[in-house]
C-alpha cells in the first residue's frame, strides 16, 4: 500500500479496512451486489468490530482519516 498519509504506525489500521472494501466489490457476483450504500456500510462497520476484537486497530469506516505530518516532531502532537 502506498499513499501520503502511511507510514509504520498506521498501515494496518488502514489496509485492512480497505481490503475488505475491495473484497466486497471484487468476489460478489455482479446480480448480488447491494444496492443500497447502508448494506455495505454495515458489513463493513462489523468487520471493523472483528478485527478491532482479534487486536488490530482498524480505522474507523468513515471519516477524513489522518493527515500528513506538517513538519519535524509533529508526529508527536498527531
């Protein structure tokens, strides 16, 4: 994964969530997909709960997410 706003402290927080999303798009046939976001938005706020129950620190489903560090020791106040 790669992105602006990864980094060691946050790639798994980040990627798995993401996965699931892409594993939701990817292995459901085309006729089950769900119509409506709320469906998904469920799914996938439970399979937060999952992994924040087998000890990973799964990012919330929405929200702005972290932002990049503005400078040297920022990463300290973030």
């Amino acid at each position: 994964m790669w992105g602006e706003n990864i980094d060691g402290s946050n790639i798994e927080q980040t990627i798995w969530p993401r996965a699931a999303a892409a594993a939701e798009r990817l292995w459901t046939p085309y006729d089950n997909l769900a119509k409506d976001p709320n469906q998904v938005f469920a799914r996938l706020t439970h399979f937060r709960c999952l992994l924040n129950q087998r000890g990973i620190n799964a990012a919330p489903v929405s929200g702005l997410g972290r932002s990049a560090p503005w400078g040297p020791g920022s990463c300290y106040v973030q």
